[in-house]
C-alpha cells in the first residue's frame, strides 16, 4: 500500500504527530513523539511511504525524516520514498 505524506503537514511536533496518527492509522494509545513514532513505523508491514513537499517543510520535519529513514532500515515491509 502506498501513502502520500506532504511534509508540509509536519512543521511544529504536535501537528506533525497529529497528521501521522491520521495518516498512518496509528492506535489511539500512540505516544505522539520521535519514539513512539519509530515503534509504530517498524510495526507496519507492505507500506510504501511517499513523502512530498520535504523542500518546503518546516524545522520539526527534520526530525521527523530522520525517523523515517532509521524505521525504513530496521524495517524490510517500510519501503520510503521523497
């Protein structure tokens, strides 16, 4: 399954961890930080995510892309893409 994430929707940590639980379908109980942000990720299995806009993004994404790009190396059914 592939998800479009627009980067731009993950400028400040709560909007951004806001915009994933949404997009990712995340359980309620997550933790909505970096942390808890990789557990979910390496949870997630056949997912292709495309991350867009990462040239316009503000400060937060950053951290946000570094988790990304860790989840998708510890994890073979994350495939990422910008």
């Amino acid at each position: 399954m592939e998800i479009i994430l627009d980067a731009r929707c993950m400028g400040s940590r709560k909007e951004a961890h806001e915009y994933l639980r949404e997009k990712l379908d995340f359980p309620e109980y997550y933790g909505q930080n970096l942390d808890a942000l990789y557990e979910c990720l390496c949870e997630l299995t056949d997912v292709e995510l495309v991350v867009t806009h990462g040239c316009e993004a503000k400060e937060y994404y950053g951290k946000v892309e570094n988790v990304l790009k860790r989840a998708a190396q510890d994890n073979d059914g994350l495939k990422l893409s910008f």
